[in-house]
C-alpha cells in the first residue's frame, strides 16, 4: 500500500514547462483533498517562490514541503503550513562544522557575488555568477576550498536560463532529495515500497533511482528517461520505475504523468481521474 507521496514541482506537477499541459494539475488537486496517503514535495523553490506558485497554480497543499533544495521544511497546520526546525536538527547533527559566516568568508570570490537575504537560509549560501563563461570554474574553486576543510559541503551549478545568470548553491552534503523522503519515511515509519516519488530532471535523479517506486513525467528529456532506466535496471529495480506515456485521457505531461503513475502503482484508481 502505497503511504507517501514525494513530487517535485517545477515541470512535475506544475505545467511550466514547454510541452503540452491538459489541466493534470486540476485533478490532482481535486483527487488530493481525499487523499489516504501523505503527500510532501521536494522542491528547489523557497517558501516564498512556493507561496507564488500556489496563487498561480491549484497546488494542493501538502502534509510536508521541503524547500531550497532541501534545505528547510514546513509541515500542515491547520489550512496552513508551519516551519518544523526537525529538519534543521537533523541537517546540524550531521554537519557540526557548517557555519555560514565562515562559509562567505572562505568562498569570497571576484566573480560571484551574493544573492539576495531573502535567497539565503542558515544551511543554504548563494552567489550569481554574472559572466555564465566563468561559472564551472568559480564552483570548481569553492569546492577545492571547502574541500580542505572539516564542512561536509556540496557546491552545486545551475543557470537560470531565463535571467542568463550563474546560480551557486553551497549546501550541506546531508540536504537532498533522498535525504528529505528518507527523513520523512522514518518519523512516519514507512517502508521504502510504501513510497512513490515523482519527477523529471537532474536532481530528481538520486531519488527516482533509490529503490522507491518512481514516476518519470512523459516531459522529461529522452536523456533523463535513458538515465534513469539504466540504473534502476542496473540495481534490480526496473519494476518500481513508471515512465509515463500519456493515454486517451491525459497526455502524460506533468501532473497527468504523476496521475498516470498513481494509477499505475495502485495509489489511485483508474476512475478517481476521470475528467
Ligand atoms: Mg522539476
């Protein structure tokens, strides 16, 4: 049975992306209100980019969001959500050393300059690269540096192709995907076959290959679906990976793939998603 549900947002559940959206995103929602199972996201976005989305988007509100990739997490309270400082324990056991201050101090760099307060959290250290031709470097110069220290950091690269500006993330090596469902499968003693997570690009990966049951978005890069296939296979576990194909109903696009994948591991029934 399944008993928690992980999904990423961008391009998973939210249609924001270049394909074909069919108003997935609606039953979702509608099928979420009488859910029998716990649904978290896991998501890059902070609380305030996740509040845009659910004025943009009918984004049902989950029983748990962990946000900048991984680095905070709210729960349900009431129709509202609280932030559970759990997470933050958990993230400071298991990297003693991390200290902010000294983090900015040690990664100071000519090309990156810090992102905006709002943009930061006590586990999360962000900079721009303004000239995106310097970005690998700069992240290969702060992860030498860190990785002579004692802190268990990881410097992550991405660009945001809509500003053409270089994002670095510098994060406690504890704070990912995997590690988030893993925390939440605990506190509420799931099984790893109990849980269902769904996604469709790069740091998705690590979770869509853990051994969980796994949903791929049919929008999601023929790259991506190789990737993913070839190492569930290769760790014996290409009957928990649902890649999703769309039907006569839905055409497997974002929350459409994720239904698809539902119905498929027996989270829902095919006629919970009748439009
Ligand atoms: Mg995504």
């Amino acid at each position: 049975m399944i008993k928690l549900i992980a999904c990423d947002l961008d391009r998973t559940l939210i249609p924001n992306g270049y394909e074909l959206d069919d108003n997935g995103l609606e039953i979702f929602s509608r099928v979420a209100k009488t859910r029998n199972f716990t649904l978290a996201y896991v998501s890059g976005r902070n609380w305030e980019l996740f509040e845009e989305a659910r004025k943009e988007f009918p984004l049902p509100l989950p029983d748990y969001f962990f946000g900048d990739v991984g680095t905070i997490l709210y729960k349900k309270d009431g129709d509202g959500m609280v932030e559970d400082k759990t997470w933050f324990s958990y993230i400071d056991k298991n990297t003693p050393n991390w200290n902010w201050n000294a983090i900015a101090k040690m990664t100071t760099h000519q090309e990156a300059r810090l992102q905006e307060e709002w943009r930061q959290n006590a586990y999360k250290l962000s900079y721009y690269v303004d000239d995106i031709s310097m970005g690998e470097q700069v992240t290969d110069e702060m992860r030498k540096i860190l990785a002579e220290t004692n802190i268990n950091a990881d410097v992550i690269y991405s660009i945001d192709p809509l500003k053409k500006v270089g994002l670095i993330d510098i994060l406690p090596k504890i704070a990912t995907k995997v590690t988030a469902v893993e925390f939440l499968r605990e506190r509420l003693t799931i099984n790893k076959d109990e849980v269902i997570y769904c996604g469709d690009s790069g740091n998705d990966i690590l979770p869509l290959t853990f051994g969980y049951k796994s949903v791929l978005v049919a929008n999601a890069s023929n790259e991506m679906k190789d990737n993913v296939r070839i190492l569930n296979n290769k760790n014996g576990n290409e009957q928990n990976l649902y890649i999703a194909e769309g039907n006569e109903a839905l055409n497997g696009n974002y929350a459409g793939g994720v239904l698809e994948g539902l119905v498929h591991f027996g989270a829902l029934k095919p006629n919970q998603i009748e439009i």
